[in-house]
C-alpha cells in the first residue's frame, strides 16, 4: 500500500478557536519531520512550536467517512 504523511500546523486561540494549516504532503515521515525543522523558526511557527502534526494516510482510500452535522448557534 502506498501512503503519504501530511504535515499540518496547529494553533489554538480562544478567538478562532483550533486554527489549522496545511504544510505539505511528504513521501516519508522523515521529510515530513525536516519540513518542520526547516519551518520552524518563521514566524508564527516559532510561537507555537508544539503545533506540528503529522499524519499517515494510504493513498486511494477514504478517510473521512462519518459525515458531518452542524452545530446550532445560541441565541
């Protein structure tokens, strides 16, 4: 099975809330790891520097197969 890793970056804020960027997608972790090595010190990485998340995924396959619902507002 062929995979990929993806690289996102993370930060949480009480305005926004969970604020997530796509990096990359990356052949093997251990490019995904040099991406974060390589980016960490921009700015906004630096000041989150726990915010690095990297994910495994086999390529042609669902991965998302819940669904979704929406949260009401409150009034």
């Amino acid at each position: 099975m062929e995979v990929v890793f993806v690289l996102h970056h993370v930060r949480s804020d009480d305005e926004y809330g969970d604020n997530a960027k796509l990096i990359g997608v990356y052949r093997t972790a251990s490019a995904a790891e040099a991406a974060t090595k390589r980016l960490g010190g921009q700015p906004g990485f630096a000041d989150h520097p726990s915010g690095w998340q990297i994910g495994r995924y086999d390529l042609d396959q669902d991965h998302w197969i819940e669904g979704f619902g929406f949260v009401e507002p409150d009034e």
